[in-house]
C-alpha cells in the first residue's frame, strides 16, 4: 500500500484577509482545522502544516484537534513564496512517504472524495504528477511522487511553483472531477462570506 502524505501550506500573512484567515470559524471549527479534518477523513498521513503568520493562534488551533499533525515553521513567511513554504514542509517527510499532496490552507472546501480520487489515480496509474481539473481549469491539491521531489527541493529561491509545472509539464497528469472546490480558496473577507455561505 502506498504511503501518502500532505503537505498543507498555512504560512501566509493573511494581508488581503486582513485578519488570521486560518484560524476564522467554519463548518464548527477553524479554516485550517476543517481543511485538516477533511485530509485525515480521506486517510492521509502524515498531515505535515507550514506555519507562519498568526503562529500562537494557529498553533492553538492545530492544538485543538483530535487527532496529530506535524508542524513546520517558516521563520521568513513574510518575504517567502509557497514554494519556499513546501521545500521547509518537505524536510519533515518521513523516509517512507512515496507521494505527498500540496495542499492550500484556505481551501476548506476540499473534499475527501477528491483527495482520495488523487491518491487512487496515482496507485492505478503510476503518474507522479497528478493535478486536479475542472472544466479545462487546473486547482489543488495537487499530487507530487518522490522521482520529482530532487527537482523541487533544488529550486532556487526567486522560482515558483509555475516555474516547476513547467519544467515537466511533459509529465503532467490530470484528474478531471466534477467539483468547482478544487479552485476555490480565500484571500479576501468577500471570498470568506461566500464560503461561509455555502458551507
């Protein structure tokens, strides 16, 4: 059985959201949490958060969870891109982990129907890039196997994660689903009353 991990990238400074956005309420619990729960109901783990912005309350909120996550902490969240989150999240993977998942942490509408589409794709298909479309548009998460791990942790500060779907873009695979969720995040308080909304 293959061994799965996420990686879920919580680090921002919310500046947009103007206020902590992982740790605002929803669905009974926090952003974050609810991203989490939803990842451990799907069956992944470990469950590896880069922490940035807001560190007390969302260490706090990680605390309140019933079940363990992993915690890594990105010290120059401020001035970072997402990939530098990821290289810092990846350094705690366990030696065992054949893929992991790259996981928004404003995306708490994720479902564990589509986490675990991701992770039947890879077992039944071997593909080691897995991303996720709906209706020609590509969202998160997405699923990257261990042969591309080298070339991500040997990105240069100054690229991103565009840079890196570029370079196998040869080599991507995409799981078409039928759920507008896996494009959906929230960056404003306009995004976060719509999905409050809808939740």
């Amino acid at each position: 059985m293959v061994k799965v991990a996420a990686i879920v990238l919580a680090a921002g400074a919310s500046r947009r959201m103007k206020q902590a956005k992982m740790t605002l309420a929803y669905k009974g619990s926090t952003v974050l949490g609810t991203v989490l729960t939803t990842l451990h109901s799907a069956g992944i783990d470990p469950l590896i958060v880069v922490i940035g912005g807001a560190r007390d309350a969302v260490e706090m909120a990680l605390s309140e969870l019933p079940f363990g996550v992993i915690r890594a902490y990105n010290p120059d969240y401020e001035h970072t891109e997402m990939l530098d989150s990821l290289q810092i999240g990846m350094q705690r993977l366990p030696d065992e982990t054949d893929a992991f998942l790259i996981v928004l942490g404003d995306q708490p509408q994720i479902h564990a129907e589509v986490v675990q589409a991701l992770v039947h794709e890879y077992e039944t298909t071997g593909q080691t890039l897995i991303i996720p479309s709906y209706r020609m548009r590509r969202g998160h998460p997405w699923l990257v196997g261990k042969v591309q791990w080298a070339s991500l942790i040997g990105l240069q500060a100054g690229h991103t994660m565009r840079d890196f779907i570029q370079q196998y873009q040869d080599q991507l695979h995409y799981l078409v689903v039928d759920t507008s969720s896996i494009l959906e995040d929230m960056d404003t308080p306009e995004d976060y009353q719509r999905a409050i909304g809808e939740a």
